[in-house]
C-alpha cells in the first residue's frame, strides 16, 4: 500500500507521460509537485523498492519506466449481488 506522497507521484508521473510522451525532468517535476529534489529521490527510490517503476540511471528521469501507473489493489471480499428470479422488470415495462 502507497502512502499519500508515493500515491500522487506515481499519478503525476503517469498523467505527464500520457499527456507529453516523455517523462518530464527534474525542474518540471519538482514545479508540478512543489517538492525537493531530494523528497523526489527518496519517494521514486520507494517506488522503485515496490517495483510500481523501473529506474535504471538515476540522475536522468527520461530512463525512468513506469510499471504500473496506479496503486495496486488490494483482495477485497465481493459481495454477492441479488439475482432477481422474476420476470417483473419485463412485465412492469
């Protein structure tokens, strides 16, 4: 599970790149998240230990991979839903 930093730089980095087609760089992501360089470091070091983003050079973002865009979810139970056996629907209308 992400933490709300982690959750948003994630969003942000998948947002540009859909949107530009490239990863956008130190300056234009520390402007879009209003975040430190060094916050930026360890929240996408975090990312990388979670494996939500394969980063190989890590002075240049352009190497960055996104591996998922989005938190993963986690198992929930599914709650059944109610069958309606009756043909009420197609009579009522």
């Amino acid at each position: 599970m992400l933490d709300d930093q982690e959750r948003k730089l994630l969003r942000v980095l998948y947002n540009f790149f859909a949107r530009h087609r490239r990863m956008p760089g130190w300056r234009e992501l520390s402007a879009i998240t209003y975040r430190s360089i060094d916050e930026l470091i360890h929240t996408l070091t975090v990312l990388e230990n979670k494996r939500y983003i394969y980063w190989d050079n890590k002075e240049d973002l352009e190497t960055l991979i996104m591996i998922d865009g989005w938190e993963r979810e986690t198992r929930r139970p599914r709650t059944p839903t109610p069958r309606s056996e009756d043909a009420s629907y197609w009579t009522q209308y």
